[in-house]
C-alpha cells in the first residue's frame, strides 16, 4: 500500500485506490443536487420568486462539489464549501440550498477531522459552522425567524458531532499505527537478542576452547617430558606415556573440529572478510542511518593490529551500540584509543532499556576478557551509561 505526505496534514492519505472513493464521491454530488434540484425548480416558489429559481438551481453546485476534494485536500473543501454557502445566497439572499448543504457539511466535517491536524480541523469546523449560519438567514425554507434558530440549533450540533466522530476515528488510528510501530520495534529487539546471544554463546565457546587446549597441551607436555625420562630404563611405562599423548592429541583435534564448526556455523555461506576497525566509519553510518548521532573521536597512531584484537574492537564497538539509546539531542561519542601495547575503546550515551541492552552488555564482555582485556560499566548520572574496553596489543609481525 503506498502512502503519500500531504502538505499540512499530519496524517497520511492513502493512494491506493483513487478511483473508487472518487466515482463515490461524483454519485454523492449526483444524489444531493437531485434531491435539491426539483425544490429549486418548484413553480410555487414562496414570494413570487419564479425567476429566482433558476439561480437556484445553477449556483446549487456551489455547495455540492467541494465534497470532492474531501479526501485530497479535507480543509481546502470545508473552506470551498463555506465559500458556496455565502456564493449561492448572495443574488438573491432567499435561495434555496439547505437540503445539500447540511449533508455535503458533515461528509467533509468528517473526512476533515479524520486526516487533518487538530488546528487545521478547528479551523475548518469554524468555517463550516460559519457557513450554516449564513445559510440559515438566506435559505428561501427558514423565512420566519423560529425556523432560522432552529436550523441553527440543528445544524451546528449535528456538524459539531460529526467533527467529533471524525477526531476519535483519527485517535483511534494513531493508537493503532503506534501500536504497529511498538509491535515492529519488539519484534526488531527479539531479533537483536537472538543474534546477540548467538554472539554470547560463540564467545564462551570460544573461551572454552582456549581453555581446553591449554589443559590438553599442558597434559602433552607432562607426558612427553615423563615418557623421555623413562625410554631408556624404563620402556613399557614410556610406550604407555606416547600412546596417552597420541589418545589425548586425537581426543582434541575431535573437539576442535566440533567447537570450530559451532563458532563458524554462522559464516557458512559468506566470502566476505572478517570487518576490522578500518571499516568503523561504515559500523557508525549505519547506526546514524536511523537518525542517531554518534561522534568519532581516535587518539594516538593508528597501527596494524592482530586480526582477532581488530576483530574483537569492531564487535564490542557493534554490540555497545546496541547497548545504548542514541538520543537525537545530545549525539553518543565514540573514543578510540591508540596506547603502547593497548587498545582502548569508551562508548558514552544514554543506557537503552529492556534485554537487548544487557545481552549486548554481555556479549561485548565476553567478547573482551576473550582477548585478556577488561570490560567495564558505569553510570556517572541517571540513565548515562559509559562503556569502557582495554584489549592489550601484540603488533603484528610483518
């Protein structure tokens, strides 16, 4: 379904389907001038005026056709049909055109306080109402004073209640968009945790790993260090000393396979290179696309850094803005940190609220103590949070 902004209005008209409700509107026209039409060709027309019936009848369109900018343009109608109100009384003063008018007030009363602003509507409601009074002092039917105030005290409720069913369909929109656009927001955050706990747990698989090669090496070398010992005088126990060794190295390359396969199960598919921090500026467009403000700030010289150091810098830099709000007043910032033998990196904004915020919390930390770094969370006002991260650096070789 397309929709387009129409200028002035806040809300937004649909285009879906133009020639339906245009052709409804043209037998609405149709319909009113047919029922007023045979009043205003009556040859016993009330004070002799015979001749005046025939402006009657030609200048009865006046208050009939703005009913078909309603739905484009709802206030250049209501204005329009003020206008025709006034224009087709002003010849004679004594014509008739209330049968039209009161019905073409309320649709346009309607579809104006359905799809304009609350000013725009009052604003064409008083027109309206404007013009029902001056109708009610020139109709040719209301010649007696009783029947002015009683049109009058007819019509204006009947066109005040119709504005009003007009304003509580339109809020009754609103809260329904707003609850499409929370709805769409929720499903957006559970995407965003599931992703980050994905994250989470390849990082603590990762973790794992490390942890039990070292164990495994550290057994291998035991081994080795006892099987050299007993080879010369002690064969047998040294045989069986080799043999653990080559039962343990094939226990772990089985696991390695099994934890590898896990950690890389979500680039299967994907040649694309693993980001690095000279890709930032394309992590921080992205997060300013949805009108976010984050400012870069880089001290030190920048140097070639261990892919996994740059690797973990752009997934806790990626995983704490989703940790934190992005407020469109005061921008996020940024700072990265360029020391002798550290990375260091301090992301500063407004906390963001629900599970998102602390799994991407807990991603980035695991992300980060990974490497042998520290992690850390403050909050130095209400809601401020500032996210800190010290990756200690090995240069790279070559």
């Amino acid at each position: 379904m397309l929709r387009v902004p129409n200028q002035g209005y806040d809300h937004s008209v649909r285009t879906d389907s133009p020639r339906g409700p245009l052709l409804l509107d043209l037998a609405i026209c149709a319909a009113l001038f047919a029922f007023a039409l045979p009043v205003t060709m009556q040859p016993d027309a009330p004070d002799g005026a015979g001749a005046g019936t025939v402006l009657d009848s030609l200048l009865l369109p006046a208050v009939v056709l703005p009913i078909l900018l309603r739905r484009r343009a709802p206030f250049m109608a209501a204005a329009a049909l003020a206008a025709g109100c006034v224009v087709s009384g002003i010849p004679t003063f004594d014509q008739f055109r209330l049968g039209a008018a009161i019905p073409a007030a309320m649709l346009i009363l309607y579809s104006l306080a359905s799809r304009a602003d609350r000013r725009r509507a009052l604003a064409g409601l008083a027109l309206v109402l404007a013009g029902m009074v001056f109708i009610g002092f020139t109709d040719s039917v209301l010649d007696e004073d009783d029947g002015v105030v009683g049109m009058v005290l007819f019509s204006i409720p009947l066109c005040v209640g119709t504005w009003g069913a007009g304003r509580i369909a339109r809020s009754r929109d609103e809260v329904a968009e707003q609850l499409a656009e929370r709805s769409r927001l929720l499903t957006r955050q559970r995407e965003q945790t599931a992703e980050l706990a994905v994250e989470v747990e390849r990082t603590r698989l990762a973790s794992d790993l490390d942890a039990a090669a070292r164990v495994r090496v550290r057994e291998i070398i035991e081994l080795a260090g006892s099987g050299e010992r007993l080879a010369g005088s002690d064969p047998a126990p040294a045989r069986d000393a080799f043999s653990r060794i080559e039962q343990i190295g094939r226990e772990s390359l089985n696991e390695l396979r099994g934890l590898l396969g896990v950690l890389r199960s979500d680039e299967r598919g994907t040649r694309a290179p693993r980001p690095t921090l000279a890709e930032i500026e394309t992590l921080l467009a992205e997060a300013r696309s949805g009108g976010r403000l984050v400012d870069l700030e880089v001290d030190g010289e920048g140097c070639r850094l261990p892919g996994g150091v740059e690797l973990a810098a752009y997934r806790t830099l990626q995983h704490a803005l989703v940790a934190i709000h992005g407020g469109e007043r005061e921008p996020a910032t940024v700072q990265l940190r360029y020391l002798p033998g550290a990375l260091e990196l301090e992301v500063r904004d407004v906390a963001a609220e629900g599970t998102s915020g602390e799994a991407a919390l807990a991603a980035a930390r695991e992300r980060v103590t990974a490497h042998g770094g520290s992690f850390t969370t403050d909050t130095e006002v209400p809601r401020q949070r500032v996210l800190r991260a010290h990756l200690p650096v090995v240069a790279a070789s070559g």
